[in-house]
C-alpha cells in the first residue's frame, strides 16, 4: 500500500507547566486524538490529502479546548475573529479568509474560497457574505465564546486599565 | 491555531491552518495562519506544512515558506528544515515558533521552540502518536 500520513496541532505555546490540569491536559489529548483519527480516516479510506487535513481541522475548530472556530481568542472588543487558509499541494490553489465572524468552521470557508472564487483572500464581512452565498453553516457570536476565554480577555482588559493613561 | 498536514495515497500533499488569534489584539488584525508562505504551505515537490507561535514573528520570516524552500532548494529533510526555521535569525525573529510538516515521502517533522506543543501524526497503519508536551 502506498504511504500516507498525517500531523496535526493544536497550537505551540510557551507557559507556565502549573497552568496545564489534568483535566485540560486530558481533554487536548482527546481532542487530539478525536481530529488525527478523522483526518486518517479519510486516508486510510483513499481519499485525498486536501479531504483529510480539512476533516481533521474542522474537528480541532469544533472542540472548545483549540484556539480555532469555538473557543477561539477574543478581540479587544470582545468579538471572535478568526483566519484560516488551505493549500493544495498538487495545484498550488489555496484559499485564506480573515477576520471571519460567525461562521462555524472557517477552514471550509477558506477552501470553499479555494475552489469557488476567482480570488485566494477573502476579508471580514466579504468573507461573512461568502459564506452566506455558499450555504456554509453559521453560528451566533455565544458559541463561539467559552467561559476559560472571556475569562482571559477579562484579566486582559484589567491589567491594561491598571497602565497609567498618556493623554492628559 | 490548529492545523494539519496530510500526504494521501496518491503522493499529493495538502495544508490547513485556522485559528482564533490572539486575546486582546486589535479588531482586523491578521496572523500568520491565512497567510500563504506565512503559516501554511503545502507543494507535492517538497512538503507540506503549518505553523503556530507568534503570528508576527512567522509572518516575517514567512516561515512555511521558509520550510518548504529548505527542503526544496537546500535538499534538508523535513525535520531539518523545521529545525532550521525555528532557528532563523532568532535575534530578529525571537519568540514562540512549532511547526508541523510531511515531505513527498511521507516523513513527519514536529518541531517547536516551546514547552508545550500539542501534536499528533499517524503514518499508515502504525499506531497514532499524541503529545502535549515537548519532551514526548
């Protein structure tokens, strides 16, 4: 049979070890193994490259413990941003939005990008109303939020209060 | 960020990269991750790979570029073309770097400058390999 493999990840970080529980470290390991499987699934099975790191992205977006789809970061203003791009690797095509709000899994947007637009980028609300075009699921702005990142953005926001103003 | 690399049966390679940014950033900000050549890259003559850390640092290395053109041009198997990318004028591009990769053969490369890098491949039918930590 010939080769085929597949990596994944859920994001490198320098932090403090304490920071990592059991249970955290428990449910990333889940996670983990819960997006290789459906990404190899999709190998094993014959299918291609493009299909399967897609498959294994869409399940890393859709677990609340990845900064990706829910449980992704917060802005400033509070708001879920997220980016995504997609490559293939025997066509060079590829797809990238930013700054996309609402949609559930942003890797499908960047690849439905890929294949159905004659641009590679797609911003915010152009990106929002590209997927709307495409039938592409959507979701409202509270699940993608989790208690663990408002909690962040939070503590975020309180330590830049603490910073004395500039401006007189 | 999350992504993935895959080599299929047919010997194509493929990228994917997304993520949620960074808390607190500024409202339109961009990372690494959408960019071509930044966070993803993926060419069948060479490899195919993601990256996570810092967004800004990566962008100005365009890093998966970066990878892919090691392997390409410089002959480097995928894991030596990681590990130089992690390495690349640190004292202009310090900060936090992992990367993902699988070259045309179908040889994996994790690689990262970090204490935790949540991972996991799979070759063939050989059992899968998950980690959280860097030591793994």
């Amino acid at each position: 049979m010939p080769t085929y493999s597949i990596v994944i990840h859920g994001g490198a970080v320098t932090m403090d070890p304490s920071k990592m529980t059991p249970d955290l470290e428990a449910a990333i390991r889940e996670g983990l193994q819960q997006a290789l499987q459906a990404g190899w699934e999709v190998l094993h099975g014959g299918g291609s490259a493009l299909d399967a790191v897609e498959a294994a992205v869409r399940s890393l977006e859709n677990n609340e413990h990845f900064n990706a789809g829910r449980g992704s970061s917060l802005n400033k203003q509070g708001e879920v941003e997220m980016d995504a791009s997609i490559m293939d690797g025997r066509t060079l095509r590829a797809g990238a939005v930013n700054s996309a709000r609402y949609v559930k899994n942003p890797i499908t947007l960047a690849r439905t990008v890929m294949e159905k637009c004659k641009h590679v980028f797609l911003a915010s609300e152009g990106a929002v109303e590209f997927a709307l075009q495409h039938g592409l699921e959507m979701e409202a702005v509270h699940y993608f939020e989790t208690e663990k990142a408002r909690k962040e953005w939070l503590e975020i926001m309180q330590e830049e209060e603490k910073e004395p103003q500039e401006q007189d | 960020t999350v992504g993935a690399v895959a080599l299929d049966q047919d010997g194509n390679l493929a990228v994917a990269t997304s993520t949620g940014g960074i808390e607190g950033q500024l409202k339109g900000r961009v990372g690494d991750s959408p960019i071509v050549g930044g966070g993803s890259y993926a060419a069948n003559e060479a490899c195919a790979v993601s990256c996570t850390g810092d967004g800004e640092i990566i962008m100005r290395g365009a890093l998966a570029h970066e990878v892919y053109a090691l392997v390409k041009y410089k002959g480097l198997s995928a894991t030596e073309a990681c590990r130089e990318a992690v390495k690349l004028r640190d004292e202009d591009l310090k900060g936090d770097k992992g990367f993902i990769a699988i070259d045309k053969d179908g040889n994996v490369a994790i690689e990262t400058n970090t204490n935790i890098m949540r991972c996991a491949y799979r070759i063939g039918e050989e059992e899968p390999f998950v980690a959280v930590w860097r030591e793994e």
